[in-house]
C-alpha cells in the first residue's frame, strides 16, 4: 500500500515539474509572438505606448501559460486522448476569449468569430495530424508484438 502511495506522489510531482516547465516555456512564447506582432503593428505615426505594450506583454505571456501549461492534460495517464483534448481546447478558447477581452485584441465583432473559428479549424487539423501518428505509432506496435507473439508460439512448438 505504501508503495502505490509514494508512486502516486511521484506522478504527482513530475506532473508538477512538467506543467511548470511547459508554463515557462509558454510565457516565453507568449512573450516572443507578442513582440513579433508589435513589431508590424505598431501605430501609423510610429508612436508607441509603453504602457500598453507591455500590458499586451504580459497579457500575451499569461495567455501562453494557460495555453502551454494547459497542455498538461495530455499527461494525466488515466485521461483518454478524447478528454484531454477537449479540456485543452475549452482552456485555450476560454483563456483566448479572457485575454481578447481584456487586451482588446479583436474587439466583439465578426473578426473576432472569423479567429476564433480560424484557431478552432487550426486545433481541429492539428488534432487530427497527432491522432493519426499516434494511430500509426500503435499499430506498428501491435504488428511488431504480433510477430513477437507468433515468434514465441512457433518456438514452444519446436
């Protein structure tokens, strides 16, 4: 008993390790694709406000630690791929709806349902890319503990 709960504890922790290294590594993004999109943003008159620009920093660093760090669902053992895809999206498009709000990215309006179906289609294709590697990935594996299997029945028949 004792050694299921120190193994539990131990998922928990690389969980934990994971879900921070990714929330850092999605600030950085966040922080990186804001800065490229200011640099072709930037006001007609080139002025530039630093207050607001280092709000839209900070905004886009978090949205890339919801993002990024959400993507932890795909970790948890027990999850079908089915869940924790779905999770991460509702995440992400939470989390994109919150910042767009609060940073005023697209505003309310129809821009705004053109990216988020456009984001939507991009997470569709690119689920749709993963499952179908990883279908591969597991098929390969059953050919190969197939012939490892009629490997071993033909070897206990000699």
């Amino acid at each position: 008993m004792d050694i299921d709960m120190n193994k539990n504890n131990e998922s928990k922790s690389g969980l934990k390790k994971k879900c921070i290294i990714l929330c850092l590594i999605g600030f950085v993004v966040g922080i990186i694709i804001s800065l490229f999109i200011g640099l072709f943003c930037n006001s007609p008159d080139g002025v530039t406000d630093y207050k607001v620009s280092l709000i839209q920093l900070i905004g886009s660093g978090l949205f890339g630690i919801i993002s990024m760090g959400g993507s932890i669902v795909y970790q948890i053992e027990n999850w079908s791929l089915r869940r924790a895809t779905v999770s991460h999206y509702f995440i992400t498009m939470i989390a994109f709806l919150v910042a767009n709000e609060v940073l005023e990215w697209f505003g309310r309006g129809i821009i705004l349902l053109i990216v988020f179906l456009a984001m939507s289609v991009i997470y569709l294709i690119i689920w749709f890319v993963e499952y179908s590697l990883y279908k591969r990935r597991v098929d390969e594996m059953n050919k190969d503990l197939q012939a490892f299997t009629n490997g071993r029945q033909e070897d206990e028949h000699l």
